[in-house]
C-alpha cells in the first residue's frame, strides 16, 4: 500500500490557509501556493520537513508572493500555471490542463481552472482523493472574475464539478460564512444550504477551519456549482448555465 501524504494546514496572512504537502515515503514536501514565504519556512521547520517544490495556481501575490523566499532557502523547484507564469517569480516548469506533476509516488492533475485569473490552475491528487484549488473554487463560493470570462470560469468550475464526489477540497481563503450568507439569499429554499450554513457558523464560533471541505456537499449547495439548475436558474432570470452562473457571480460582488 502506497504511504499515505500527509497536508499540513496553517493560517497565513489575514484570511489565508498555507498548505504543505509531504510525501514521508521519498520525505518530498510540495508549498501549494506561497503567500508568506518566511511562514511556510517555519511550519516546514516544526514539522522537520524540507520544502522540494512550489506549485502556484495563480499569480496573485498572497499566492505567489513567497517564491523567491522559499526557493532561496531550500533550492525548491517551481512549477506554475502557463498562462500566469509571465507575473510569477522564479518558475522552473509551466504546466495546464492535462500535465501531471509528482511528489515522491503520487501524481497530480494539473486542471486548468481560469476566471479569477486567466491562467489559474487547480492540483488533484485522485490517489489521495484531495485537489488544491486556490481561488477558482471556495466553500459555498468561487472566486471573483478578475481576469476571465462567465463562459470561462463556468467551464473551470464544471472540470471540478467533474471530480469524484468525495474529493476534499483545499481552497485558499477562509470565506465560507460570508459565502454562506449570499448563498442562503441566493437560494433561500434548499434545505441543505441551510443545514450547512449552520453548520458553518457553528464551526466558525467554535473557532474551527470549514476548510477542507468535501465536494459533493458543495454540488447540492454552492450556488455557483448549480448555476445549471433549472429552479435555481428560475430564481435568477432563466437562461443557461453561463447566464445564470454570470447573474449569480455580479450579484455576489455587490452583496
């Protein structure tokens, strides 16, 4: 049976979550993301791992920022999403949609997940049954559409969509109860929105991380995930998927 990897979860900046990845059968450790370079370092340190490779999935600085901190300490390699790697700092390799990287034995899927920035990719380690999805992806939300476009972005969401139900999913901020709250407003009748909105708060009080969290609750209750719905889309002016998940998306940026 393969060893198992292991993802060390930190806070990191005002709302972030830092990820470490380490493998113990080859004692690689992948930094999914560098928003503070300094912090990773010192988490890998109080775990007694070494940091071997960066995976960025977008560019933005509380993702990427930390690169050069990182690689210069330990000689880290760093891939990074093809279409952002211009904005990145000392990338190695480019990958998209369909290239795999490896840490010791296990694969990971490189998704191309654009729309909050262009290039944005996602990890999925089906071995594992985890995906790293930066800000494409978050708890009963996405992220904002900075770069892209509603087809693009519905077309990267409907890729994660497409993973195998229990996959846990790593996003990068913690958002769920604000997302939580524009979800309810979005679709005030699903009963299983509202479970897990008061589950959320719950966890949240209790001073606990909703994150990871599993796909296939966000399939019955991410509005963004069910911008294909005919009743949700009936609640936001009809049209398809691209229509409703745009609506969905301009409503949540001034909620």
């Amino acid at each position: 049976m393969t060893p198992p990897l292991t993802v060390h979860q930190f806070p990191c900046l005002s709302d972030n979550y830092g990820f470490l990845l380490h493998d113990k059968a080859s004692g690689e450790t992948a930094a999914i993301d560098t928003p503070d370079g300094e912090e990773y370092l010192r988490q890998a340190g109080l775990k007694g791992w070494r940091i071997t490779q960066i995976w960025n999935t977008h560019w933005h600085k509380d993702h990427a920022g930390g690169n050069l901190t990182i690689k210069q300490a330990t000689g880290a390699t760093i891939t990074a999403p093809a279409g952002d790697a211009a904005r990145i700092e000392g990338v190695d390799r480019t990958v998209d949609q369909g290239d795999t990287v490896s840490l010791g034995g296990f694969t990971g899927h490189v998704i191309n997940v654009g729309g909050h920035t262009l290039g944005h990719i996602a990890y999925h380690l089906p071995e594992a049954g985890i995906a790293f999805v930066g800000d494409s992806l978050f708890a009963l939300g996405c992220g904002r559409m900075f770069e892209g476009t509603p087809q693009q972005f519905w077309a990267s969401l409907s890729r994660l969509k497409a993973l195998p139900a229990q996959t846990q999913i790593y996003c990068a901020h913690e958002y769920t109860q604000s997302n939580a709250r524009f979800a309810v407003h979005a679709d005030p009748e699903n009963g299983a929105l509202a479970d897990y909105a008061a589950a959320v708060d719950a966890a949240r009080s209790a001073g606990r991380a909703t994150v990871p969290f599993v796909l296939e609750r966000e399939l019955e209750t991410n509005p963004f995930l069910r911008a294909d719905d005919s009743a949700l889309a009936e609640r936001w002016g009809g049209g398809d998927a691209v229509t409703v998940f745009a609506a969905l998306r301009e409503a949540k940026n001034s909620f």
